[in-house]
C-alpha cells in the first residue's frame, strides 16, 4: 500500500520547527511511506535547509498562505481560513492525495474543519476524540474525550464501535473488551443514559464488559472506556494534572539537600526507565474519530518526539484500515440505531 | 469546648481492629476529646484488652447488636439494621450525645441513615461527599464526589457554599476561591446546567474564580472544586487510578535487577518523604455534607493511620462549627435560592 500522510506543518505552539523534525525522523523509519509537509514555503524551506538528508522523493511541500491561530475559534478557521495549512492538510485527504493528515495545531479548528471537508462516516452521529492511555498491563482507548459534552445513548454506543475498531488497530487485538465509564460497577449504578448505553453496548455484539470506574482506566480492566465528552475530558485532564504533580513531588523530594540530590544522580538509571514509561509524549496523538478519513490531532505543545508519536499513530490506523472496519461494523448496526433513535422521538 | 465523637467500631473490612487502635492514639493527642465506640460489646472490649494505658475517662463503650454489611443496600441498612453500629452512632450525634460520627463502613447507607436520622440543613436540598485532595501547593477540597449523579445549577450552588464552609474549616483560610470544574476555562465551554451554575456562583458573594479543568485540581489552583457526584467520582478514581499506576512503575524501575534495587535502597530517604508526602492515607476521611449533624467517611480498607486522619477531619469540622458556619451562609441565599427554583419552575 502506498501511504501519504498530509502533515500540517505550521500547527502547534512551536510550528515547522518542530513538526520538520518529527517527519524526517518518521521518514528515515518508514521508508516506504510518503509525507506531504503544507505550510509557508520560505518557513518550510529555511527550516528544511538546517537538515541534511532530506529524502526529497518521499516528502514534498504543498504551499499554505495562511495559519489557524490556536486561540482562534472553529467558526473563524472554517470561514475566514480557507487557505490554511490546517485546511489544505485535510482537503488533501478528501481528494486522496493523503490517507491521513495530522496537526498541532488548534483542536476546535481541526474538528470543526475535519467534519465539514470530510463528512461524517454513515451510521455516524458524531466524531470523537479517542487518545491511547497507559495503564499497568498496556495501554486503552479512551474515547471521547472532549468533541461531546452531552451524549445521547446512541452516540455512546457509537463511541464504543468506533473505539472498539482503533483499539483493534492499535493495540493489535481482535475482539477488544470495551467498558462503560460509571461511578460504580453495579446494575443500579449511574444515570438513565449510561444505564440505557450500557443496555444497547450488550446489544452490539462488542465484547462488553459492563461498567468501569475512573480507576480502571489506569488498572486496564477494558481495551477501551467509553465515556461522554464531559467526563472523559475531566477524567484525562485528571491524569495529566496527577502525574505532574506526583513527578514534581518526586523530583523534589531528590531536590532537598546535597544528600537526596546524590542520591538521586545515584539512582538515575532506574528512574530514567520509570520516566521513559510514563514519558507522555509517548502517548501523544489523539484520533478524531467517525469521520471519513483519518485525522489525528498532536498536543499543541508538542516536540519533536512527541509530534512523531502522532505521526505512529495516523500511520497506524491507515495500515489498519480502521475507518473501513468502523464503516463495516456501523453497517451492521444501522438498522437498529435508527430503528432505536425513532422509538425514542416516538416515545 | 466539650467534644465527643461517636465512633462505628465495626465498620469498615476490618473493623475494631482498627477502628480501636486509631482511636486509642486519636485519644493520646488530643487529651480532651472523648470518644464513644459504637458497637459489639465482646468485640470490643476484648480488642481493647490488647491496649495498655486505655483513657476510661475519656472512652466510653456504646453497645450495638448488630453491623451493616460493606454490600447491604442503603434501603436495607434503613430498614433492618435499627440496632447496628452505624446507626446508633448517627442517633447519637441527633441526640447531642456527640458532636460528630466517623465510620469506616457502607458509603451508601451511610448517607441514607445519616440523612434520614440527622436530616438536611434549611437550605440544602441534597447531602454532598466532599474530600481534601493534595495538589501542588497544599490541599483543596473537592465535592461533590459521587453523593448525586445528576445535580442542578442550584445544587451546584449549595456545594460551592458548603465546600466554602468546609475549605475554611480544614484549610484554614477565610475567603477560599471556589472553581466550577469544566472541560475548558473560556465563557462558551460547557453544559447549560455549567454554565447557569457559574452565574449563580458568580453572584453568591463566595470568592468564585470560574472555571477550572480536571488539571487544576492538582495545580491547586482554587482552595474549593464543585463538580457534580458523576464527574466528580470519575475525577477521584481516576486520580487514584494514575496515583496508583505511577506508584507501581516507580516500584518495578526500582526492582528490575540487584543494580536498580541497590540504588533504590540508597534513595531510600528521598524516596520515603516523597511516599510520606503522597501518601493516601493522610487524604482519608470523606465528609457527608449538607446534614444537621458531621459525619465523616472513612475508606472502608483504611488502617489505624488513616482512619485517624479521618477522626482528625471530623474533629477539625466540630472545632470550627463548620455546619453553624454552612447554615448562616445559606441563610444568606435562602430567598434566592427559592426564587431562583420558583422562577426555574415557572419557566
């Protein structure tokens, strides 16, 4: 298979700088694969010109004239921006010239962007947004972590076929478990929707297993959590702010004293594998998902480590072709998700 | 001012094992508390003979015949366990016979019983849980987390003033900030319900920040975080979860061969101030807020040393009239709460 990824060069805090770095060091791994880089050509080409070794067959330059702001709001980007490396980066990808387009840049802007130029998958109501999270056994998908902040049941079963198919691709399994974010485990537990999601999840003919707290993200009870934008957003930002302030916590109690400070260049190589583990760059990238074609978002402040994670991660569901197994499966639920939706305006 | 707090000595996975041991040292440092332990007579005194230098001035034995289960439902602790342990604590803080009960037992029926024997304060339309959580300065508390799944403006407004109330109480400061947990910081972020809550808080005379986001929790960013019990539980496991995750990892960095495990001996001082400071166990202790009586929650697993940090927190409560302070604020918004629900109804 022939892969072109459209890269959105000029997104993110640090701009070309840091995404030309990421997609050299991608190329030079993945010799097979082609990138597209859409940004200012004069910033582009200075910034190419600090490289050597610029494989110039498998990477081309495709001229923006303008930049998504990252406070700029999704309804100013989608009018006003009609030449941005954001839009020209996913335009790409509707004509199919890229399998997939991957930016730093602003999210609101590259969702609201991704769902007009490239449409909703059918039996889809919504995107989501799906990132990979570490857990003790591995890793999850957790999805959605912030596209929605109020899911209908339907939606959250969508959610789970959409995250069952990225889990299958990136995590390499067939029949992922999926969970049910909940505030307990129990049949009684929840609210109306989660209970009636819970019911329609049995249903789908994914491997459910039932309900999971915000503790079995971390433990890997489930390949995937699903969840509604409101609290999967609250439930990553938790983590985030967690593991900084364990980590700040941590260097410092090596930080007291000459003593703990020896003790601490003493003990680096150990602690040096714990921070490679739990490195979040390792885990950026987070998928917009249900849309037709595959767009992953990079964290804003990105370096280039972490900026070729997410370039792993578009590249991954490419191969895996995720978007058509999402497709396949949504296929096979439609009948019985419109046949719900219309009981439910009925009832 | 005389104090006396009403112990559940059988609550909790293992009982007054604990309970007793934690009370005994709870009683060493504070020499003019007294204590009632609730529960089965044998049990009881035959756990205490296992102590030496037992206050029986300041230790009184309060029989009970019966315990609630962890598993038993709160309807049916309500209804069929009028002698346990745990509820004849609660009716001895209706009975002015203490100022505060703690349990390590049942969460839910807790809260029923505790509801229903002491009930709610003018005002208050629902209980909430609250809890210290660390953060990078110091300690916020959160609530609400887990008590109620669906939660109004107006309740959102109620916790906002009893976490207040709380924060002023177990943090010392007059004029907490109050954050309304969001999943971003700007005006157009968020549910209607969010949204109306912010307004109401706005125009609580509380010190209201705005918004805050799951991060900001562990930034400390405000000294009071309401949330709803559903984003709010999800929020506490999932912060458990990361806690816990991390704390494993470090571990197996330590223990990958006789190199890391030498290093991890030599850090060890370092190490154990920062377990020493991250340690959950100084966060245990979870406050039913909102009733006309304290009561604390302990974590049903607790130790000796976290189930006194949850003896400490109720004390802290009675000590500075947290509830008298809770009442005199709601007072305040009496007229418009009820406007406000009137004027919703209407509507």
């Amino acid at each position: 298979m022939n892969i072109t990824i459209a890269v959105d060069a000029m997104g993110g805090d640090h701009g070309c700088r840091v995404t030309i770095a990421a997609v050299l060091r991608f190329l030079q791994q993945h010799p097979a694969i082609h990138v597209i880089l859409v940004g200012m050509p004069d910033a582009m080409s200075a910034e190419l010109r600090r490289h050597k070794d610029v494989p110039t067959d498998r990477l081309s330059l495709e001229p923006a004239t303008e930049v998504v702001g990252m406070d700029e709001s999704p309804q100013s980007a989608l009018k006003n921006k009609k030449q941005s490396s954001m839009r020209i980066a996913i335009n790409m990808v509707k004509e199919g010239r890229a399998q997939a387009c991957v930016s730093a840049g602003n999210t609101g802007a590259l969702m609201a962007t991704s769902r007009f130029v490239l449409k909703m998958l059918p039996g889809v109501d919504r995107p989501a947004i799906a990132k990979l999270m570490p857990n003790m056994q591995g890793n999850s998908v957790v999805l959605d972590l912030g596209a929605n902040i109020d899911s209908e049941p339907l939606h959250l079963l969508q959610f789970g076929v959409m995250g069952a198919m990225l889990a299958s691709a990136l995590l390499n399994k067939p029949e992922p478990t999926v969970g049910l974010l909940n505030v307990g485990t129990e049949d009684i537990k929840g609210t109306a929707t989660i209970k009636e999601a819970a019911a329609l999840l049995r249903d789908s003919g994914l491997n459910f297993h039932g309900y999971v707290e915000g503790d079995d993200i971390f433990k890997g009870t489930t390949d995937v959590v699903v969840t509604d934008g409101f609290a999967g957003n609250i439930s990553l930002k938790t983590s985030e702010g967690v593991a900084k302030m364990i980590a700040a916590a941590l260097k410092e109690s090596f930080n007291r004293n000459w003593l703990t400070k020896l003790l601490g260049l003493l003990a680096l190589p150990a602690l040096s594998s714990f921070r490679r583990r739990m490195d979040p760059r390792r885990y950026n990238g987070a998928s917009l998902i249900g849309l037709r074609g595959t767009v992953v978002k990079s964290h804003g402040g990105a370096d280039a480590l972490a900026f070729r994670y997410a370039l792993e991660q578009a590249l991954l569901e490419v191969e895996h072709n995720v978007i058509a197994h999402i497709s396949g499966k949504m296929a096979e639920f439609q009948p019985t998700a419109s046949g719900d939706a219309a009981a439910r305006e009925a009832s």
